[in-house]
C-alpha cells in the first residue's frame, strides 16, 4: 500500500518544492570566516564586520514576471565615526559577467503588490497572520477543490530590508537586500558591496562568492 503512493509523494514534491532545488554555497575569502551552520561569511576590514548569506525565502506568483532573490546583510561599525551604505552599494555578478543592482524595497513592494497571492516555498510556508490560518483551516476542513495559497503581505517586504544610512560608532544594521536574478543556469555568483565613498571603478570594499548547487 505505501508502495503505490510513493510515486505520487515524489510527483507533490516536484511540483511544490521548486526553492529548495538550488542553494548557494559560500565561498572562502581572505580574512573570512565562514559560519557552516547558516551558510554565511563574515568579513572584517577597517573596523567593518560584514556578513553575507542568502535569505531563506523567495516569491513565487502566478503573474510575477521577474525572479526576485534576497541576501540577508548584517553590518557591525567597530570604528570611531560613522559609515555608511546604501541599496546602490550593493551588487550582483554572476559567472558569465552580468551584473545586477540591488532593487529598493519600494519597488519590489510593488512588484508583488500587483498580485493577490503570493506564495513562500516550503519549508519556509508559515502563517504570518491569524487569518491566514483560519483560511487554511477552513479549506481543509470542507475539502475545497479550490487551493489555498499563504499570503505574503506586501509590508514585511519593506520591513525586513537593509536599513540604509550612518551607522553610529558601535553600531549594527541587519536586513534583506533584493535582486532580480535567477540562479538556475548559473554556476556562482558574486555580492560586492561598496561604501557610499567608494567609487564602483574601484575594487569592492567587501566581496562574498557564492557556488551555486
């Protein structure tokens, strides 16, 4: 008997589980550290402690024309004065030498406001709200043929982004920084990040390799 269901459990899978095909991998740099438990890199230059790693989340529409990928970014000030980023500071490049600039928050709000739904692949689906659960609730209880999609509201887009700006003597800011990119096709990527002083002519102030898998 569970002979005959195994092969519709794995077809469920395939359907449903299409974020959790790729990962990315970070990669050793000089002077980094490597975090094995959650994937991320931190890196120390001139009393700045950044760390990189990918977010575990992504969107997924039925309309949403454009891949929309995040980075989580925590950035430490261990020097005497300020310092300061901005969603300009922050870029992609991938092995084939397309770069990609990070997307405000604003406007990846509206991107995913122009659909109803919008879903959060497993294992990451919860509910964020109490309405969410009682809506699920409901279809499972009278066994609806009409699926239920976990919404993802629009303001945790805005809310979870990278705060820009000074950050103080001591101080540290943490949040997503958000992309237009599809990973499959690609082999690595790259996240430069640049200080508001640094021109982007010149090397990135921070570098994170990531292999994708």
């Amino acid at each position: 008997m569970k002979t005959r269901f195994l092969p519709l459990i794995l077809l469920i899978s395939a359907i449903f589980l299409p974020g959790c095909a790729l990962k990315l991998v970070p990669q050793q740099t000089e002077a980094g550290v490597i975090n094995p438990r959650d994937d991320s890199q931190t890196v120390s230059k001139n009393g700045i402690a950044m760390t990189a790693r990918a977010a575990e989340t992504d969107f997924f529409s039925y309309n949403l024309q454009m891949n929309l990928a995040a980075f989580t970014v925590t950035i430490e000030n261990h020097t005497d004065g300020e310092v300061a980023f901005s969603i300009d500071s922050f870029l992609l490049l991938d092995d084939q030498g397309r770069q990609y600039y990070a997307i405000a928050p604003e406007k990846v709000k509206e991107m995913v406001a122009k659909d109803s739904y919008y879903l959060i692949p497993y294992p990451y689906v919860g509910f964020y709200y109490l309405e969410d659960y009682e809506k699920a609730s409901f279809y499972n209880t009278f066994n609806s043929d009409v699926p239920y999609y976990y919404q993802v509201y629009p303001q945790e887009i805005a809310t979870k982004a990278l705060p820009v700006g000074p950050i103080i003597p001591g101080g540290k800011v943490q949040g997503y920084v958000y992309f237009n990119i599809e990973f499959s096709g690609k082999k690595e990527v790259k996240l430069f990040a640049y200080r508001k002083s640094t021109p982007k002519s010149a090397p990135p102030d921070f570098v994170f390799p990531f292999r994708i898998q």
